[in-house]
C-alpha cells in the first residue's frame, strides 16, 4: 500500500528539473510540509490503509478508523505527515462504506470517474505522481536554499516479512472472542470466524503492522530551490514519488508547488519589492538620508526637502532577484509621515518661531495659505 497518492502530472505549470539526495534526518528535524491528496488508486488498496483484512466487518472497520483517525488527525499529531495520511485513512473508510465506490475501485482502479482522462500518464511508464506544496521565506526564494522534505511511504513490515501474521510460541486469546469461542450475533451467539471456535490462536495478526504486512516510514529529501523562484511555480523531483509496493520502476514524479510566506516588510508584485517606510514629518520637510530596508540589508535613501518630491521612491534593481542572475526587479518605497503625539514647551518654541518665519513671506513658501488668507480677507470686506 503506498503511504501517499498524489496528484496527475500537468505540464501546464512551470516546473524545473533539479537534484535531490536522501538524508537520515528524525520526524522533528524536518521542515512541516502539506500535502495534496489524489483519487484512490488500485495499490491503495482501503482495507491495507486501515490495517484491515478484506473479509473484515464493519463494525472493524469502524473501530479501525476511529483509531487510525485518533492517532494521525492534525490536532493530536504534529507530525508533518500528519494531515497527508488523515486524509487517506479518511478516503479509504468512506470508499468501504460505499458499495458503488468501492464496486467501481475493484473493477477500474480508482474511485473517480475522470481519472484516466485527468492523469494523462501511461502506467507502464511510471506510477502515481505526487504534488505537495513546499513553503518559503521572501529571503529563500530570493537567494536560493536547500530544504527538508518529508515523504510517508509504505515499506514490508520487518516482524512479518510483509504476510501480516506471526507465529506465537503460546497460544494467545482470540482477538474477536477473547477465548470464549464464540461471539454474539443476530440469532444469539454464533461460532468465532476468527478462530473457528478454538477461542486460542497459535498466529495472530502483527502487531508492527496491525495485519496488513506494511508499516508506515518516513523518508526526507534535501532539495535544492534555486535562487528567484516565484510563487505558484513548481520545482521536479523524477522518479521520487515511488513506494516499495509498487518497485522502483512504478515510481512516479514529485512536484514541489512553491508558496511563499507573508513578509512583516516587503509586499511582492511580480518581480517589484513594495515596501512602506514610516518617516518623520521633521525629517520629510527637511529631506536628507533614511534607511530603507532591502533583501540584502539596507541602503541609504536620499530624501529630497518635502514637498518638493513624491512620497514614492522607486530603487532599481533592490527588488527581488530574476531566475540565472539575469537581474532584479525594482524596490518601491511608500514614505508614511509620522507626527509626533506629544510636544513639550522647548518644541512649541521651536515651531512658534517657524511659523512666524513662513507667515513673513507666504505668497512665496506657502501659496496655499496665502489664498485662503485672501479668500477670508475677502468675506469679511463684503
């Protein structure tokens, strides 16, 4: 059973080719990622998905999910799987639960309709493709980094060489019966399909694997993202969406969908770094130089005397970087004024004394003001 599905290959969206290579990191030493979720296939076979027999009940498969949902849902598990592998035991109990469904899953491989339309894949070729969305910073897209990506697959169990029983050296209770023999049904009590009565069983279902010869492995892969990747554009990884179920020749591709995260500065507009920059109503009237943050930094940004220039500066090339060092965008900086709240009576003075001095030649430093000044010597004389 393979531990993840995923979606249809697509060659509508950019997608480049890259590197990878395997590392022996933990579950807590790699990056939480998401992932996207297909149409069940035949080698996901919803009774292995749930630890299950196929001639199990319902009443089993009930409890099955009820346990399995417990143990991966993304509240309780903070594993970067988690969500992945909720969803399929999900998808895997309601296609038992649906007759139709899980009729059409036997005779066509997969409980959607569309789905050879949708793959566009020859599955002599390669197996199920994989997409999952791999989150950045500003600063990683820009520059380039190399991240941890984490990947659920399903290997043979070890205990039970994949055949999902053991044999016990002491006969043990029969799971269903609990040794009794038999269990209750509709006509009363019926004789233990489970130990056909025996109530004690000598091989028992694997306790690694719950029965199903397969257990759950994480695997992490070291990506290279290459410097100036935008957001919504797809990195490949060939052949690393593969599960030991199927070989390695039934490995499909992984496809990293890139997302970037929000910025506590910088707002991204195709390649155009926008950024607001508060600044002092002092120093905006007077101009000279501020800091402006940047990808890189900071420079220095040289203010003209207010109100002789824009509150937008527009800095060539600070912006975010093109793909192969074939230069960068442009970085907008939106001045905000900022008025002080509080003023105490050395600044009063101070102010009192620039008042007076642009009240002496008005028509020359504040036209605005020497209209208006007009305007109500003009109502008052009517």
């Amino acid at each position: 059973m393979p531990a993840i599905s995923g979606f249809v290959r697509s060659n509508r969206a950019p997608c480049l080719r890259i590197m990878i290579s395997q590392l022996n990191l933990s579950e807590n030493s790699v990056s939480k990622t998401l992932y996207a979720i297909a149409p069940m296939k035949k080698s996901d076979d919803p009774f292995a998905v749930l630890g299950l027999r196929p001639t199990a009940s319902q009443e089993d498969v009930k409890r099955a999910y009820r346990r399995l949902a417990m143990r991966w849902h993304p509240d309780r598990n903070p594993s970067a799987a988690a969500e992945s592998e909720f969803k399929r035991i999900k998808m895997a109990y309601e296609l038992i639960l649906d007759p139709q469904r899980y009729a059409r899953w036997q005779q066509t491989g997969t409980d959607s309709d569309s789905d050879s339309d949708a793959t566009g894949q020859d599955e002599a070729t390669g197996g199920d493709d994989l997409t999952q969305t791999l989150t950045l910073t500003l600063e990683e897209a820009a520059h380039g980094c190399i991240k941890s990506v984490e990947l659920l697959r399903s290997t043979r169990c070890t205990p039970c060489q994949g055949s999902g029983r053991v044999q016990r050296t002491n006969s043990v209770p029969c799971a269903q019966c609990h040794g009794i023999g038999r269990v209750r049904g509709s006509q009363g009590s019926d004789l233990c399909a489970g130990c056909g009565g025996r109530g004690y069983l000598r091989e028992t279902d694997c306790t690694e694997c719950a029965g199903s010869g397969w257990r759950k492995k994480l695997r992490t892969l070291s990506v290279k993202v290459p410097a100036g990747i935008l957001h919504g554009e797809r990195l490949r990884l060939a052949r690393q969406a593969r599960h030991e179920a199927e070989g390695e020749n039934a490995a499909g591709d992984l496809y990293l969908e890139i997302r970037l995260a929000r910025h506590a500065l910088f707002e991204l507009r195709e390649r155009d770094l926008h950024c607001t920059v508060p600044v002092s109503i002092f120093r905006l009237l007077s101009g000279g130089k501020i800091d402006v943050p940047t990808l890189h930094g900071s420079t220095r940004l040289d203010l003209a005397p207010y109100p002789a220039h824009s509150l937008d500066y527009r800095l060539q090339t600070h912006g975010f970087p093109k793909k192969h060092g074939r230069g960068s965008g442009d970085l907008v900086v939106h001045l905000t004024p900022i008025h002080p709240r509080h003023l105490d009576a050395k600044d009063r003075a101070w102010l009192e004394k620039l008042d007076a001095a642009l009240n002496d030649d008005l028509e020359q430093r504040a036209p605005e003001l020497a209209a208006w000044a007009e305007r109500l010597r003009d109502q008052q004389n009517c």
